[in-house]
C-alpha cells in the first residue's frame, strides 16, 4: 500500500510539473485562456510558483472585470506560502490600489517580507517608503540607507542614484562626496544617465582622484 500511495503520488506530482511547463509555455505564448485553465490546477494543489504565474497572467492581462481582483487573491496564496516575487507584487498591488484598497500600511509589510528574502525591488521600494514616510511613523533616512544599500550591493542603479544622493546631502549618513560619487559611478555604469549626470556635478566639488 505504502508503495502504491508513493508512486501515486509521484505520478501526481509529474502531472502538475507538466501542467506548470504547459501553461508557462503557453502565457509565453500569449495563450492567456489556455495558461489559466492550465495552472489553476496546480495553483489549487498549493504551488507557490503556480499561483505566482496564474496571479500574474491575471494582474497583466487583466482577465475580465475581476483580473486585479483574482491576481491579488492568487498573490495572496503565494505570498502566505513565502514566495519573495508575489510577496513584492502584493505590494505594488496595495500600494497601486489595483485589486485592493490602497494601504501604505500594508504595501510595507509585505515589501519588507520580500526584502528580508533578497527581493531587490522590494529592498528598492521600502527605502522609498522610508525615505517619503509612508511607512507609518514619519520619515527615517537611516533606514531608507539601510534598505538602498542593501540594493544598491545587488547592482540596482536606481538604489545606487538614491544612496548616492543621501550621501552628497549627508541625510541619513554622514556626509560623503567621495561615496556619493562611488555610487553614482556604479549606477552610471549600470546604465542610469542621471547617475553620469550627477557624477559628473561632484567632481566639481572633490579631488577625485583622492577618493580611488
């Protein structure tokens, strides 16, 4: 019996791999209707990169008047199950207000799950919350600091401009031409034409070569 229920369950298990592979295959496709009908299955099976995919083909295809609706709700299940991408997109989707009722509150939590996993967009978007004080307590550069350069260490340009900019300023972090202009060269580089710009402005203002 145990057998049985073994090989059953590996042969379960296949199916939903292959139905996962088809329906990816066809949302890369554009084969909406068929992606859903697809993986809805193996999201319902509890599969967290499932119910990623079937929330996103719903979010961006926006399927039908309740497309936002079911994409957060699949966001959700993903998201609960501890996958870093939906926890983000749960975020945006708070954030936005698409398929929820905007919640600064709530974009927060779930921005910060992702971050605390590595999510370098959601590490981007909560020192933005930080930085802006929408995060419930006013603002707080030093935190902002904190989440960018956690970013801006995985090569996100836009994390390298802002923790650049903090730095010139001296807000949240003492002040620091030389950092200010290693990060925007390390955004210039990642191809962020203000970065080149700003760089290009603190060299006016420092030896730089004395910051090599």
């Amino acid at each position: 019996m145990t057998l049985a229920a073994d090989r059953y369950h590996l042969e379960s298990t296949e199916r939903l791999t292959e139905r996962y592979d088809a329906g990816m295959m066809a949302y890369a496709h554009g084969r909406t209707t068929e992606a859903i009908r697809l993986l809805e299955p193996v999201a319902q099976a509890g599969d967290s990169d499932a119910q990623y995919l079937l929330a996103s083909v719903y979010d961006e295809e926006a399927v039908g008047p309740n497309g936002h609706f079911l994409a957060v709700a699949w966001y959700r299940q993903a998201a609960i199950h501890g996958h870093p991408e939906a926890q983000f997109a749960l975020g945006v989707a708070y954030r936005l207000g698409q398929g929820v009722h905007p919640d600064a509150q709530q974009a927060l939590i779930w921005w910060r799950a992702a971050a605390l996993q590595g999510n370098v967009p959601a590490q981007v978007m909560l020192g933005y919350l930080y930085a802006v004080g929408e995060h419930g307590s006013g603002q707080d550069l030093a935190a902002a600091v904190e989440w960018w350069r956690k970013a801006a260490d995985n090569d996100d340009p836009l994390a390298q401009y802002n923790l650049a900019g903090l730095y010139a300023a001296g807000e949240g972090v003492g002040k620091s031409y030389c950092e200010a202009a290693r990060w925007w060269e390390r955004s210039a580089d990642n191809g962020n034409r203000q970065a080149a710009d700003a760089l290009a402005s603190v060299r006016g203002l420092v030896e730089y070569a004395a910051c090599q």
